[in-house]
C-alpha cells in the first residue's frame, strides 16, 4: 500500500449530507462532494493486511486493495478499469450496497472500517466526469441470439457480460421504462436515475437491445420466446411482496410499498405533475424497518407527510457488533439512514394486530409490544400484556419485504421446477430444469442485495456463454447452491 500508516494517521470520515431542511426541498441525492485530498486520505487507510478479507466480504469478489492503492495515488484510469474487472456497475453498488466488504475490513476488527463504498462510487462518478467509459463492443459476433426477462441489476449484468462476448441480446421488461427495481423502486434521493440511464445508453451502444412493456408469461409466452432464441435467461427479481392479513387490511389507505413509491419516481420522470397516492398531510405508519421502509418515510417526509412512524417487529439493535456476530460476518446494529436523520419516529419490537376505519378508509391502527425469543434459531414473538398502543394513521405502508418470484403464467407450458421456497430451481451453472433457460439474482436466490444481484448476472453469462459456444472467457464471481430440479 502507498500509506502503510494510513489507518493510525487518519480517522474514517465520509462526505457530509446536506442539510435536513434543504434535501427536504428536493430529491436530489443527500450527499454533499467529497474533495480528492480527502477521498485520498481515505483510501491510504487500506491496511497492508496480508489477507484481504474485503474481497471475500464482496460478493463480486472486487480487488479492494488494488482499487484503494491506485485511489491514493491518484491513478485513477487505473482504478476504474480495476473496479470494472469485477463490476459492471460500481455507481449502483456505490450508492445502494449495505457494503459487506466494509463489515469484513481487518481494520474493522478494532476501529473504524476504510471507506470502501466511498471510494468505489467516487472512482465511478470520476470515470464518467472524465468521459473514460465508453462502450465496449465485442470484437466479434457468435450468431447466437439470447433473451434476458427483467431488467433490474442481475439482468442488466447478464445482458452486457454475454453482449460483449458476441452475442444478439434483447432485453425484454414488461414495465415501459428499464431498470426494474432501480428504475421505479429506489428513491430519486438514494439513486439519481440519470445514472442508471447513462448507463443504459451505453449497453444499447455496445448492441444491447431494449424491449420495454412486454409481459413475458402473459402477452408473449416462455415457450415461444425460447423457440425464438438460442438461450433465455430468466432474472424477474423477487417481487412477490409479503402481507398483512389483519382486521382491516382492505381498507382504503392500507398498501404495499411499491404501490406507492413507484408514483414518487414517475413525478421525478416527468410522467406526472402530481403522485395519485401522496402522502401530503396525512398521518403515516410504514410497518417494516428495512431499507424499503427507510425509502417509504423518506418519500413521505418530502412529500409533505403530517407525521411518520416506522414500526420493526424486532428488537431495536445494539450499537456495536454483538458477540453473535463475530468479524468477519455481516454485523446486526442500529443503523441511521439519511431517511431516519431526516424525520419521522421509529418503533422497535412492535407488532400492528388491526386496522381502524371509518367510511371504507383507515383512521387509525392498534398496536402492542412484543418480547423475542430466539427459537430454534427463528425468532418467536410473544404479547406484552398491557403493552397495547393507538396510532393515527391515515397512510399505511407495508414494507415488510418478499416472499418470492411472481411465476403465474411464466412457467405455463415450460418444465421449469420451482424450490421449497418458490424460487426458480437451477443447478450449479445457474441453468433450470428447463432446456436453454437460466435463471440469476432474486428470482432464484430470493430477496437479496444488489450487489449479489449483480455477481448472479455475470455468473449466469458465463455459464450461458459456456452453454452456447462450448467454453467461455468471462468471470464467474460465484456458483449458486445447486437446488433439486427433480
């Protein structure tokens, strides 16, 4: 490394977020611009560790080390083309990744992890500033011809990775923009969309062919898209969403996250002046403490929301790593989003038990606090007697995560198994038990991040690759836990 005493000069520090009141105006991202002499001084904090448990920490399998050095040094042509050798899309990691890498940082042990996440996004945005990432077309054409289902982040590095290896990709989305999840499910303040569509312009330069409002499984049929092409890949996401089925759930008022946050971004779009479903003056519950219920309160916040309360059925987590979660795995802590900086209340080890309304719509919910205990290894949720609680709410969002791929029509007609979970069943090289179709990221993993969403999309071209020409260059970052296709 450039600074082997990098980690004991400097502390970890990270761009300062615009002020509450001013993002609040806006939905723009959060975060101010970092300076070069600081982001450099960041990356000489990258220990000379000997193992780079980081790299293991990602699922992409990213030369962190390499990419921090060459940061430092202000080698930074270098270090994109380190980055992309592992990533097609470090702008998307950069932004929304929970960094598992950081978690596994050595220097994390006992101090503050590096800054990995920082550094990533800040060499990606530089790389774009400076006009060095072009398309990169293939050499040379296969003549075989492959259809990619759903173009969230799996299906989008599935579809570069086998267009630069030769082959006529189309990209088929049953929605009438592309980017899945990160087009209509990601806030505009977490992820500006010109950088998704940047990136999209270069990916259709290099051959990739875009085909938006097609249904596959509903309007165009499995089997007949793959009597059509040599090899379809199936990477719908898991968008089967989790319920509620309480007293009072079909009240007017009570509704899935993403039947609400898409309209925010279609306002940003320019489809709308206005979002049908607002949260404007109205008293707002969102129940559910991930990253979509983070997306839910701070959606609501600018739009103008009375209030906000963010229920989680778990216990509220501890400050530091607890001893159930040694180094170098994935910690459980209490974590403040921009969204919690900015508003709104959060409750933990709540449970909602009914739905209150007056007229068809909801007024109000009923809620009591829980104990937890862990039981054969799943959480058991018991009632604290007396513990009942009355909230006003006349928005309610359920953000309680997924359950599964939406597979109704799509496997009609196609032997395509399904595993215990729903998931789209696939062997070791990502192939299901349908001839010619695989499958990668949610749809056969299960809800999951966006960066395995993206090591699955490379893997997964790979192994179509292999499937179509008999070998293949391209990386295979990970091989999925073969599931039973009997």
């Amino acid at each position: 490394m450039g600074d082997i005493r990098g980690f004991i000069k400097h502390d970890r520090q990270l761009p300062e977020r615009r002020s509450v009141p001013v993002r609040l105006r806006d939905w723009h991202e959060v975060y101010e611009d970092f300076p070069e002499a600081d982001l450099r001084r960041q990356a000489s904090r990258c220990m000379d560790c000997g193992i780079p448990f980081c790299n293991h920490g990602c699922p992409l399998g990213n030369l962190i080390p390499d990419w921090n050095d060459l940061s430092f040094r202000g080698q930074w042509r270098e270090a994109i083309d380190r980055l992309h050798s592992t990533n097609n899309f470090p702008e998307f990691t950069g932004r929304l990744c929970p960094a598992p890498c950081e978690a596994a940082c050595v220097l994390g042990i006992n101090e503050p992890a590096v800054t990995i996440k920082q550094v990533e996004v800040s060499i990606v945005d530089r790389a774009w500033e400076k006009g060095w990432i072009r398309p990169i077309p293939a050499s040379r054409r296969s003549g075989r011809r492959v259809a990619v289902v759903g173009s969230g982040p799996a299906g989008l590095a599935a579809a570069q990775q086998l267009t630069r290896a030769g082959h006529e990709v189309v990209v088929f989305e049953r929605a009438d923009r592309i980017g899945g999840l990160l087009r209509f499910g990601i806030p505009e303040f977490k992820l500006e969309k010109r950088h998704l569509d940047r990136r999209l312009a270069q990916m259709e330069a290099e051959g990739t062919e875009f085909r938006t409002r097609t249904n596959v499984g509903g309007d165009l049929p499995l089997k007949e898209l793959r009597q059509d092409y040599d090899a379809v890949v199936l990477a719908c996401g898991a968008t089967r969403w989790r319920d509620l089925p309480i007293p009072g759930r079909d009240l007017e008022g009570v509704m899935q996250a993403m039947e609400y946050l898409p309209w925010a971004n279609r306002v940003q779009e320019g489809d709308l002046d206005r979002s049908p479903v607002s949260a404007e003056g109205r008293h707002v519950v969102v129940i559910g403490g991930g990253d979509t219920g983070a997306d839910c309160l701070g959606t609501a916040l600018r739009q103008g929301a009375a209030s906000v309360h963010q229920f989680e059925i778990m216990p509220r987590p501890a400050d530091d790593r607890p001893a159930t979660d040694p180094w170098p795995t994935w910690p459980t802590l209490y974590r403040v989003s921009s969204a919690h900086e900015e508003g709104g209340q959060r409750r933990f080890a709540i449970e909602t038990e009914k739905f209150i309304g007056e007229g068809g719509q909801v007024i109000s919910l009923q809620a009591h606090r829980v104990s937890v205990e862990i039981v054969d290894g799943r959480p058991s949720f018991e009632r604290i007697d007396g513990s009942e609680e009355s909230y006003r709410a006349d928005l309610v969002l359920l953000a309680m995560g997924f359950t599964g791929p939406e597979t109704d029509g799509l496997t009609d007609g196609m032997d395509i198994v399904l595993d215990q979970r729903g998931n789209v069943a696939r062997d070791g090289s990502f192939a299901t038990s349908a001839d010619g179709v695989f499958v990668c990221g949610d749809m056969g993993r299960g809800q999951s991040l966006v960066v395995w969403a993206i090591a699955e999309g490379r893997s997964c071209a790979a192994a179509v690759d292999e499937f179509l020409v008999g070998s293949t260059s391209l990386p295979t970052p990970i091989s999925p836990g073969a599931t039973s296709l009997r």
